[in-house]
C-alpha cells in the first residue's frame, strides 16, 4: 500500500458567489521513500495540494490517505494527531521564532507532544547535528544566515521523527548555491532515513533533487516525469 494515497481529490473555494476549483480531480500514489517535486505556475494548485497531503486542509470530495488512515473519515482531533506524529513541515520563509535560540526553536514541536526535557533537549542537539549545525544550538535567529535558518527549520522539522516532511519552495528565500546545500540535506534524509518527501518548487534544477515531478496545471496533474538521476555520476 502506498504511504500517500489521493484518489479523485478535488478542493473548492467558495467564497461568496465565486467558486474556485483549485484542484480537480487528482489521482496520486507515493510510495515511502519516494522524493517527489510539485511544478506548475502560480495559481496551479500546488500549496492547496501540498495543504491537503500535510492535513492542514481536507478536500472537498474524494479519497486521501495516509498511512492506511482514510481522512475524510477522521475527526479533526484525530487528524491532528495523524499530523504530528506522521509529518514534518518547511516553509519559504522558515518561520522560526525570534526570541528562542536554535534548539529551544527545534524543542517546541516536542514539547506540544509532552515530551520531557532532558529527551527533548537531546532529540534537538540530534537533529541540528544531522543539518550540521551542531555548533549553532545556541545562536538566535538574527544571528544566523538564511541558509542556516532554513536548516533549523528542517531540524525542526524532522525532531519529531515523521515519516514524511513537506516543504513549500524550501529554497525559495535562498540564493541558489545555498538552495543546492538544502537540497543536498533533503537527500541525505530521503536516503539515509527513509523520509519521504514532498516539496513544491518553482526552480527546475531544485525539483530534480526528486525522483519525480509532478507537474501541475490549472488543478490538474498534467504530466508526472521520472528524473534520471545522474547527480551521483559527476
Ligand atoms: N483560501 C483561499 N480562498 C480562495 N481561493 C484560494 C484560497 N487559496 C488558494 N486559492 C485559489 O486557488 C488556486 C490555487 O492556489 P494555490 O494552491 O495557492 O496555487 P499555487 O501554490 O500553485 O500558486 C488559485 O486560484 C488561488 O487563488
Ligand atoms: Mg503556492
């Protein structure tokens, strides 16, 4: 069974009188371990379907799910659940807060699981270690690069152990030599921990990190490409 699941997804917006159909009729497998990358124009559909793999939004009608757990079906307690113990989330502009250093920002996700503090404190040092920052546990974000922020995000992210991380245009506040070190982190944990992963990008060389791209248009899917990877060959 494939981790991720979509069968016959649709999401509507309604807002007054104006219906947007921001995805239709969507049909996707993705397999543990998989790397995949979400591509389209603005507008396609790609944060509302990256909404609904992370379950921070429910389609309006068909089937997803996740982990054996159908969505439609559970409640929003439940779904919540599913959410913290399953998935991990990075954004484009990283989101961390100001006033907590590095380990304190990559303890919060732990502490709302009720872990104690000595486990915490451990699982945060782990996760900076395996971002390489190992040295910076105790720098605030003001005083870290873009690059290093975006990798306390990451570190955050995967604290937590999930399966699978998200990630909205990840390298999209970075210039590129920086983005490629993202990426080159994202494959580490695909490879090395078997975290499946699903970002969305709008840069061509980022998506072919992945082993597939997912090319959407006008809330459909309109082409999925199997990337040969070379990468290893250079
Ligand atoms: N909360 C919302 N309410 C109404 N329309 C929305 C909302 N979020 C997104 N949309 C619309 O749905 C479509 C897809 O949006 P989105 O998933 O954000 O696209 P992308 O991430 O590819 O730029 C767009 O037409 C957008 O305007
Ligand atoms: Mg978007």
């Amino acid at each position: 069974m494939p981790l991720l699941e979509l069968s016959n997804i649709c999401r509507t917006y309604k807002n007054g009188q104006i219906h947007i159909e921001a995805l239709k009729d969507i049909n996707l497998s993705i397999e543990e371990g998989d790397f995949i990358s979400i591509m389209g124009p603005s507008g396609s559909g790609k944060s509302t379907l990256l909404n609904i793999i992370g379950c921070l939004d429910r389609p309006t009608s068909g089937t997803y799910t996740i982990a054996g757990n159908r969505v439609e079906k559970m409640s929003d307690n439940r779904l919540a659940d599913i959410r913290n113990q399953l998935i991990g989330f990075v954004f484009q502009s990283f989101h961390l807060l100001p006033d907590l250093d590095a380990r304190a920002n990559v303890e919060l996700p732990l502490i709302y699981r009720g872990m104690g503090g000595r486990e915490r404190s451990r699982r945060a040092i782990q996760a900076l270690e395996s971002v390489g920052l190992g040295e910076r546990v105790h720098h605030l974000p003001s005083q870290l690069s873009g690059g290093e922020q975006q990798r306390v995000a990451i570190a955050r992210a995967i604290a937590g152990e999930p399966r699978v991380l998200l990630a909205d245009e990840p390298t999209g506040a970075l210039d590129s030599k920086t983005g490629e070190n993202i990426m080159a982190i994202f494959e580490k944990l695909n490879r090395e921990m078997g975290i499946t992963i699903v970002q969305v990008t709008h840069e061509e060389n980022i998506a072919r990190y992945g082993h597939r791209i997912f090319r959407l248009k006008d809330g459909k899917i309109d082409r999925i490409e199997e990337v040969r990877n070379d990468k290893t060959m250079k």
